[in-house]
C-alpha cells in the first residue's frame, strides 16, 4: 500500500486521501495531527508497500520455478 498515485504522483492531496482512508479519519482529523505522527504514519506505509511488493515478486519467481518442474 504505496503512497504514490497510479500515475505515478505523489501529491499531498493523495496522501492526505490515502491515510484518511486507512485510518477512517476526515479531514480535520487529519490536520488535527501532529506532523511528526503523519511522517511516521507515511514511513510505516510506505515500509509496507515495499514489502507487499517483495512478497508479490517472490511469490511469482516462485510459481514460474513451479511451472518450470
């Protein structure tokens, strides 16, 4: 669950629509944050974005090694 948008853009409207959607927050809830928290949160997902990609790659290498038994 990566922060950048499918276009490939990381603006802060997406940002701020991705963590209020994952947290079920509105707006001023949002902004009601300290910064040091929304930059943590951004950290922790974008960590597992990466990680949900490692896992997706490893998983295909192993089904092509599968089918190549």
């Amino acid at each position: 669950m990566g922060l950048t948008s499918e276009s490939g853009v990381r603006s802060e409207a997406y940002i701020r629509y991705r963590v209020c959607q994952e947290f079920g927050w509105t707006y001023y809830e949002y902004m009601s944050q300290p910064p040091f928290f929304i930059e943590e949160i951004l950290l922790i997902m974008n960590q597992e974005g990466q990680n949900e990609k490692r896992q997706t790659r490893e998983a295909e290498r192993k089904a092509k090694m599968a089918k190549k038994r």
